[in-house]
C-alpha cells in the first residue's frame, strides 16, 4: 500500500501583517489638545494634529456634520497617517469610511452610486428597543447525555437566582450548546435574550472571588442581580444606512454583506429607509451617529464627482468628510481648468483645510525607531544614522521600506542586529526616485518605445537635482 504523505499547513490565523500605518494608535493629543512630540505612533506634525484634534471634539460633541476638511501636503507628510489617527481616536462607536479616489473609475456601478454608498457606510444609526431577557447567577448546570450513541438529544437544566428568587429552566440542545460555546460554570452572571436565545456572559460574581481555579486575569467580578430573573432592559443597536440599504434592498438581505454583491440600490429604497429612520427620530427609538468619510487622492475625482460632493455635504445627514491631496495647482479632471489642489473653487470654499510640513531630520530618525520596533526589528544606531540620512536625502517611505530588506539582509548573513553594512547593501539593490531617473536619462536611448524631447529632459533633471 502506498504512503500517504501529508504536506505541512500553515496556521494563516496566526500571521500577522504589518501596514505602513500599523503603528498608529491615535492623534497623540493631551487633554487640552496639545500635541504631544512623540505618541501613539505620531511623530511631528503638531499643528496639523492640533487642527485634527479640534475636527475630532467637535465630532464627539455632535457640534459638526455636514462639513468638509482637507489635508494637503507634500507627499509622504503623514496625511493618510493623520487620518488614521483620527478613526483611531473616534472609537468602535462611531462609522468611519475610507477609500482612495482611483477606486470610483474600477467599480461595477456608476460613480456617484460608489460615492452614495461611501456616505451611507459613514453614517451610524443607533437603534434602541426593549428586550425580554433573564439575568441571574448561575447556581447550577445539569446536561443529560443520551446514554445509547443516536439516541435522542442532550436535555438539561439551568438554575438561575438573583438576590430575591431562584428558579430552574429546562434546556434543549441548542441552548445546551450555547452556553458550552459561551464556557458558562457555576459562579458566572449572565444574560440570556428571551427572543434569540442569544446568551452574554456579563461577569463571574463577587461570592466566588475565592474560586482561584475558575479565575483569569481578565476576569471580571459583578454583583448578583436584584429583583425579578426576567426583567425588560434596553438594548442598543449600532449599524450603519449602508448596512439598513443593502439588508433592504437584496433578496439575501444580510449575507449581501458578506458576499459584497451591494451592486447598484435604487432611489426610493434609500428614501422609504430616511423616512422610517426619521420616524425613529422622533419617537426616540434611534438616534443618528454621523461618521467620517475619507477620500484620499481627491484630485483624482472628476468634475462629476466634485458636483456630487457638493450637493451630498447639504443633506442634514451627511457625514465628515476628509479629503487628501498632494497636489498643486492641477487641471480639474474632466475639465481644462485648473485650480489649487485639483479641486473645484466653490469645493474649495467649504473645506477646512490644513496643511502638512515635511518632517525634519530628527523626526524621521524618530519614525524609524518606531517602524523599527513596529516591524520587530533590531538596528544598530550607526545604521539608524545611515538610514535617517537616505530618509532625508530620498524620502522617508524609501527609507522605511528599507528597514524590513535590510533585516533580510541580516537574516541571510546569520546576524541578529542590522548593521551598516546591511543597509549599504539594499540601498545599492534597491533604488529611489532621483537615482532611478538617471538611469533612465542615461540609457533612455535603449528603451522600447522612447520619445525623450528638451521639455521631459528639462523635468527630469528638476526631479534630480
């Protein structure tokens, strides 16, 4: 009989990527909004940080909707860095949306269509009702296993008590595998939905604080509950209109969602869903949760969009929205205009805006220490001085994608600490803008298809020295 041979899996769970913004925790901003020189991942920028942290209280407060900021700067700044730290900074509660203005031209569906569902995914509603639900101490768990392998299901019971009132619940087998998923023992309080069956584990009680066996470092201590074991309680809901429109307006409802087949969602659809959410409005139900809209390389928008833009910030539901820009004074795309930042004037005109400086020498030295323990790499402070000088004489991303090459490097020489030598080594193999221009001035005449004339040659050496 043949070998079976079984080829060696990898647990994908367990990898863990790491993003040019993976080191941001938030603006970096003290109480009386400040910005501190180093924190959560932010290096620099302070007035820019400032400005965002003032956009961020006034979102908090629900003192703004319906406005526009705009960060422009020069490439590799920190603007998308900024951005992150707000949605950062916001929280779990509020919706924060982003996209990059290119996706608009590769998407299935119009693209004002792709800028309505952007808006909608950036809008929260928070949706409050009443539910039915038994919150005790679990005093006891009993399941009976079928004694035969086939036999009829597992049944148990429950016994449940509060301060005042014990009682005992008879358990089928999908309640009986709930509370094994949710690893519910004696000691523990929870919460079980009367009308889903969903249970919630809210904490171990203080009587068996002295169950060290059944304790964790994460384990949280609660008082019995008081009074009745069923009680009403009110329980909120957060999603966004985009999530409502899709649910709505697909014969899959919820699984749309998961399967991202949105497509395009018709007019009256949205308009039956903003009168029900109204409805809601004023009878207290639901409250609207505006989010944040990020649109990076807005100049790449065309006037169509622009008009969109325009229009959707006066709806009394819009969202913020964030837009960010490295461009100067460019054409509007779709027109022959042109204007600051590629941008429409009477656009313009509604956006806060604020700019972004290039980072000094010490900054960057400070955002490779960063990267450096980010990417779990260990650098000399020699080659940390090489790699702050590449940064300041190419860019800092160049010198950041650098960082993870040069520990290859030291990998493949079986050292542990990077060196000089290292990055010496990716930096010949790998090149930056200026170099890799003049190489192509160089032997441009030996490439397919080469039309150099005086205007590109008169660029190219700008972008050189």
């Amino acid at each position: 009989m043949a070998e079976v041979k079984l080829s060696e899996t990898r647990d994908l769970t367990r990898i863990e990527r790491i993003g040019a913004h993976s080191h941001i925790r938030g603006l970096g901003l003290d109480s009386s909004l400040e910005a501190r020189a180093v924190s959560e991942g932010m290096v620099g920028q302070t007035a820019a940080r400032k400005a965002a942290g003032v956009i961020l209280q006034m979102i908090k407060a629900g003192k703004i909707a319906g406005r526009a900021v705009l960060l422009a700067g020069q490439p590799g700044t920190g603007k998308t860095a900024i951005a992150m730290g707000m949605a950062k900074s916001l929280g779990l509660e509020t919706p924060f949306a982003m996209l990059a203005g290119s996706e608009l031209f590769s998407l299935e569906m119009s693209k004002t269509e792709a800028l309505m569902q952007a808006f909608r995914k950036a809008i929260g509603v928070r949706i409050k009702e009443e539910a039915e639900v038994i919150e005790g101490e679990v005093v006891e768990v009993q399941i009976d296993r079928p004694a035969v392998a086939g036999a009829a299901s597992k049944t148990g019971k429950l016994t449940l008590k509060t301060t005042e009132m014990e009682t005992v619940y008879d358990l089928g087998a999908k309640m009986i595998e709930a509370l094994g998923k949710e690893k519910v023992q004696s000691g523990d309080v929870i919460a079980i939905d009367k009308a889903s069956g969903k249970i919630t584990k809210l904490g171990r009680s203080f009587s068996r604080s002295r169950d060290y066996d059944a304790m964790g470092p994460q384990t949280k201590f609660v008082q019995c509950p008081d009074g009745e074991l069923q009680k009403r309680k009110e329980v909120v809901h957060c999603v966004t209109l985009h999530e409502i429109d899709v649910i709505n307006s697909r014969t899959q409802g919820f699984l749309a969602l998961f399967t991202g087949d949105t497509g395009e969602i018709r007019a009256e659809v949205r308009e039956q869903i903003d009168t029900k959410v109204a409805e809601w409005r004023e009878e207290g139900k639901a409250e609207i949760v505006p989010g944040v809209l990020f649109i990076d390389e807005v100049h790449m928008l065309d006037i169509e969009c622009f008009s969109f833009l325009n229009r959707a910030l006066e709806n009394e539901m819009a969202p913020i929205l964030v837009v960010a820009t490295n461009r100067g004074i460019t054409t509007i795309r779709g027109t022959n205009y042109k204007s600051p930042h590629g941008i429409p004037i009477d656009l313009l005109d509604r956006l806060l805006i604020i700019t972004t400086q290039p980072y000094t020498e010490d900054e960057i030295r400070k955002i490779i220490d960063i990267r450096c323990q980010e990417e779990d790499v260990e650098m000399s402070e020699e080659a940390k001085l090489l790699l702050t000088k590449i940064g300041v004489d190419t860019s800092l991303r160049y010198a950041i994608n650098l960082i993870t090459a040069a520990a290859l490097s030291c990998q493949k020489r079986k050292g542990k600490i990077v060196e000089l030598e290292d990055i010496t080594r990716v930096y010949n193999l790998f090149l930056d803008v200026k170099r890799s221009t003049q190489y192509l001035m160089e032997y441009q005449s030996q490439y397919m298809f080469s039309e150099f004339g005086n205007a590109e040659e008169d660029e190219a050496n700008v972008m050189i020295s």
